[in-house]
C-alpha cells in the first residue's frame, strides 16, 4: 500500500532543486549586484559584472560544444578569471579540470589526455610550459584541443599567445547567458583535480555539484563566516577548487582578493590595503606572516581570521600566529573530501587554558564538518573503530556528501578507498576522549627505528619548537643497525644561526632519546605551490646519504 506522504507529494520545479554551488552566484548578483566581488590590482568588480563576466564565458564555451560531460582545464593563477571558470564552467554541467601551475610539460599534457580536456584557458606567463605540453599532447596523444590565452593586466612579463582566442576579447564577442545554471542530477561531476602522483600516476579525484555545494555551506559555518567577508587568496585555487572557496565567498556576497605571488610583502600589503579579514593557507604561509618583520605588519589593525591545513600545523605555527594576534582556525582534509572535511572546534572553555595547551588542542585535525556524516578513527584491516583513549592508533575515515565520485578511470583505486564502505585517508591518528582526531602519521611516515615507532611529526613539532627554525621535516633514513633512524631537514630563518648540536639538545628536552635525530642536513626544503612539503623527494635524499 502506498504511504499518505507519497500520495500526490512527488518533487516538482516548485520544491526541488539539484544543490550546486553555482547557485550562490546568482543569488548574490541579484541581492547584492552593487557590492565589490573581486579585487586584483587596478581592476575591481561588482558580483553583478562577475555574473556577467561568468555568463558571458559560460555562453563563449557553449559555443564550442561544452556541455555535460565535457571537461575545460585551466591553467591560472588567482586571478579574476580563475574564479570565473569556476562559476562558469559548472554552470554548462561540464568539468573544471584546474592545472598545477608547477607542473611539468609531460605531466600535464598527461592530465590533459587522462581527462580528455576539449578546452583549455591558460595564462601568457605559463606559456613556454604549456607550448610544450601542447606539443606532447598533438604527438604522443593524437589530441588537439581548442585553447583561450589570458592577458592579466597584472601581468607584464614575457609569453606568446597560444590559441584561436584571446579571453577579454572572446568573452565580448558573446551575450551572456540568462541564467547560470546548475545540473539537473547533483551527483554529476563538478570537476576533476589530480593527486600528486608520488607513486605511479596521478589520480583524477571526480567531486561532485552536491558535495562541493555542501562543503562550501560548511565552510561558512565552520568559520562563523559572516555576509561580505573580504576572502585573500592566497592558498592556490587549482588546489582541489581553492578548498571550495571561490563559491563559499559567493555564497556570503564578499570580496575576492587575488594575489598573483604568494610571498610575505604583498601578503600584508593587501591585508593592510583592503581590510582583509580571511585567509586560508598551508602551514609554510602562516609562517611567512609571523616570521616577517614587524614593519611589515604595521597598520593592520582589524581581526584577521586565517585557516590552516596542508599538513600537520607546528605548534610554534599556532603560537606564532597567536602572538601577533591573528586567528587561527585549524582543519583537515583531502582533495577526496574537498579540501577541508574537520575542524578543531575551539570551545570556549580553551580559553582558560594556557597557551602551550591551547596549542595542543587548536593543533588536532579535530571533528568532522557539520555537513560530513561521519569521519572516525579505525583499524583498517578489521574495520574496527578505535577506542577514544588517545592512545590507540589506527587510520582515519570519512564518510557522506562531502567525499568524491571516484577516480577518473582507476576503478581499482577507487574500490580500494572506499573499501569498508568508509573513505580511507592512509593518515594514521588517535582519537582522544573527546572525540577529537589527532594524526600521528601518514602511514608512509611512521619510521621504525629498532622496532619502535617513531612519529615524524613529532620529531618535526619538536624542532619547530627551537626559535632558529623556519622549516623542518623529518623521514626515515636506512640504517644497517636500526633499520630506519629519523633524519631532520632544516631551513634556518633569516640573520638567525644554529648549530647541528644545538638542535640535537633542543630535541633531548622534548623527546625520548629514540627519537632524537640522528643526522640533521641545513638545506632548502622541496615544496609544493600550497606549500606541502614534498617529503618523497627528500625520501630519496636519504637513501642517498651518506
């Protein structure tokens, strides 16, 4: 029999509507049209002419055939096109496919056939790599692709012109579309970003209209994030979609800030300049902040709310960022869960605490976002949740809306993620008694030393913690006694000295002697363009030290 509440109740145009952050432009063109939506250099817009903006690329692409299914890459930097792509693109239920700007030519035009990219919009200062990888593409892959250049006003260094279109020119020859549109199925995909690749191929993380309309939401609520934030960019956008960022500011009508370069002096200029008052970014930035010199501060005088993930924060990060009194907000996540998919919630009862233990607290990877159904702490092979004793280690699990399709092609790898019907991170952590989730390692970073376990990022918080550091990691070296013992890479800050020894008893205060470093090597750290240090580099360092 049919239940009462099926019986002529069925979703119509009037009451049902396919969630899709695309939505968030709209509202915030027709509410708050006059208002300022992006800012970047000379150029200033209001959330109407984005929309329009938006529109009129949305209606250039249709153009030329994109539609479901199709996937557009982008090869930008934080610029006002950037976030246009992310509201158009979606709006034609076609694909972003947005590119690492530190990629190589071969890796790219890899990515470029993986996706089977129809479209490309790249800026005229990536040329040089992206003539070569157009190359690789034609040659090796059999495939050519239609391709737009951008000529950012801000930009006025060298490279050619690539493509059959020129972007300002392109976007005026074409009236916008009436309406940006969202997919009529949330589950379709909303665009594909790739994994780093350290082992084997990259894998293309497919997420969805749903999950990224909900991540953003979460992200507003998260951060208490009022209407008309002024949002600096200066976590990269290509980074699994700027952490869904370029919607969330649209959803609250705020500002974008662009910033072409990440580095301390235009960082603190543009707080300073436009009132900035949010910010994300890896660790490696905060530090940028609180270790520049405090000229450079002066004058920013309103609360600056700043997020944090990437990697494990250092406590002397959180403190850093405490002392010249900008607010952090740690979170956690992956490009498979959309960027950030937990929070260290603070209570207020924090407050009492001290600062070393606020720290500590601010520092774990903390709970699940309100609209994440569940994230836990189990033992893989069983599946068994692991007891709330901060003692007990297993690997953390995400599960619900805000977890991707898939992998583009890799069913194998999918299955394998989501095996146990929960989304497996390869992050090793403990969960505390109250319920907050604390990493110990990436499965790949525990080093076993004489049969003890040892967490390099303990070893690394350590070192953090000596006022000379500017930035450590610390990973395995092979040893014919120990089997691995931990070896320390460090970049000193500047004007400031220490010693190999210095360091050694530094670390002899904080840690048990198993722990301490055998060898610590003063040398540049390998990065990644988020600031994620790239420990599978410095993993072959020590294989080849001596």
């Amino acid at each position: 029999m049919t239940n009462i509440f099926d019986q002529n109740l069925d979703p119509n145009s009037a009451n049902f509507t396919a969630l899709s952050p695309v939505s968030f432009v709209e509202r915030s063109a027709e509410i708050f049209g006059d208002l300022s939506s992006v800012v970047h250099g000379h150029r200033k817009y209001t959330w109407a002419q984005t929309r329009d903006r938006s529109a009129r690329l949305a209606a250039a692409l249709r153009s030329l055939g994109v539609a479901r299914g199709t996937t557009v890459s982008a090869m930008l930097p934080n610029i006002p096109e950037m976030l246009e792509v992310h509201y158009a693109v979606p709006a034609l239920n076609a694909v972003l496919n947005p590119l690492n700007t530190r990629l190589d030519a071969a890796l790219i035009a890899w990515q470029l056939n993986h996706c089977e990219c129809a479209v490309l919009i790249t800026d005229r200062e990536f040329a040089p790599v992206m003539a070569k990888a157009l190359d690789i593409l034609k040659t090796q892959f059999g495939r050519s692709i239609v391709v737009v250049d951008v000529c950012d006003s801000e930009y006025t260094g060298p490279g050619e012109q690539l493509g059959q279109f020129e972007y300002e020119a392109w976007l005026a020859s074409h009236e916008p579309l009436p309406q940006l549109e969202g997919p009529q199925n949330e589950w379709d995909a909303i665009a594909v970003s790739y994994t780093s690749g350290t082992t084997g191929d990259p894998k293309g993380v497919v997420t969805h209209h749903r999950g990224a309309y909900l991540n953003a939401v979460s992200n507003v609520a998260t951060w208490t994030m009022p209407h008309f934030p002024t949002y600096l960019w200066t976590l990269p956008m290509f980074h699994c979609n700027g952490w869904c960022f370029p919607w969330t500011v649209a959803m609250q009508a705020g500002t974008h800030v662009c910033l072409r370069r990440v580095e301390a002096q235009p960082i603190l200029e543009a707080i300073r300049e436009h009132r900035v008052n949010h910010y994300c970014a890896a660790p490696i930035v905060h530090s940028l902040i609180y270790n520049a010199p405090e000229s450079m501060r002066a004058g920013i005088d309103q609360q600056v709310r700043g997020m944090v993930a990437g990697a494990a924060p250092p406590a002397a990060m959180i403190e850093g960022m405490a002392k010249i009194g900008f607010d952090i907000t740690h979170v956690y996540g992956l490009t498979e869960v959309y960027g950030p998919a937990s929070v260290a919630v603070k209570r207020d009862s924090w407050a009492h605490e001290s600062l070393s233990e606020q720290t500590r607290l601010n520092g774990r990877q903390g709970v699940r976002y309100v609209l994440q159904e569940g994230m836990t702490v189990m033992d893989p092979e069983t599946m068994a949740e692991c007891p709330a004793d901060g003692v007990t280690m297993g690997e953390i699990m995400f599960k619900g809306n805000i977890v991707m399709k898939g992998y583009l092609k890799n069913p194998k790898a999918t299955q394998e993620a989501f095996a146990g019907g929960w989304f497996h991170t390869g992050d090793l952590a403990v969960m505390e008694p109250d319920r907050y989730v604390k990493i110990k390692d990436r499965s790949k970073d525990i080093i076993i030393s004489g049969g003890e376990n040892i967490s390099s990022l303990e070893v690394e918080d350590a070192i953090y913690r000596h006022p000379s550091v500017l930035a450590c990691a610390v990973v395995a070296k092979p040893d014919p006694k120990w089997g691995e013992t931990p070896l320390a890479f460090v970049e000193v800050k500047s004007g400031a000295t220490v010693s190999h020894a210095d360091l050694i008893a530094h670390c002899k205060t904080l840690l048990a002697s198993y722990k301490v470093p055998k060898e610590i090597r003063f040398e540049e750290i390998p990065k990644t363009s988020t600031g994620k240090i790239q420990k599978f580099q410095l993993r072959e360092r020590a294989k080849n030290a001596n």
